[in-house]
C-alpha cells in the first residue's frame, strides 16, 4: 500500500518541488558594474541527450532551463528521477537521483551526475 501512495501522490510531489526549487535563474556573468539579470526557469521537455553537452537538442533555450524525466516509485517513499538544469551562465546539473518522500516533504540525493557546473 504505501508503494502506491508513492506512486500515485509521490511522484506529482516530487515533481512540483523539483519546479519550485528550480524557478529562478540568472543571465549574465555578472561583470563588475552590471548586475545579473533574475528571470523564471522555463520547463523543456526531458531527453536523455541532456546528458551530455554535445549532444543537447536544438530545442534548449540560451535563457535558464530545467527538464525531469517522469520518475518512478522504485520503493515505498523512495522516487528515482532524472534532472538536467541549467540556472544560471555557469551553473547547471544533469543527474539521476533518489528522492525521500514523505507527504509533503521530500529531500534529494544524486545517484550519478553527467555534468555539473
């Protein structure tokens, strides 16, 4: 039974923690004078071509991004997913992780990461 609630209020949790948490980004370098822009995350679609840096699709903005593959309830309270987000000029993550969650509160942990900068 729990593997279920996982499943069934996990999984739409975790993925609106992963939006909140990911929501605000920067443009620029941030050059002595000029200030960075802060401008919303847009949400692309998840490939696992997001993986790698040279393989990224035509479809990824110059503007902050973030993508999350669907997730999967592997275990009672237990979500593995796949991110990849780029939050900032030199600020990005593509990773799979494990995911506790507990109604309402979810923590995370990276399993492995393709990139991170």
């Amino acid at each position: 039974m729990p593997w279920a609630v996982t499943a069934l209020f996990g999984l739409p949790d975790v993925d609106r923690k992963f939006d909140l948490e990911f929501a605000v980004g920067t443009q620029g370098l941030g050059v002595a004078g000029k200030r960075l822009e802060v401008m919303p995350v847009m949400r692309i679609p998840f490939t696992t071509s997001l993986r790698d840096p040279k393989t990224m699709p035509s479809y990824v903005p110059d503007k902050p991004w973030r993508a999350r593959s669907g997730g999967f309830a592997v275990a009672p309270f237990i979500v593995i997913d796949e991110v990849a987000c780029q939050w900032g000029s030199l600020a990005g993550l593509s990773a799979h992780r494990v995911v506790f969650w507990f109604f309402g509160y979810s923590e995370w942990a990276r399993i492995k990461t393709y990139w991170l900068s």
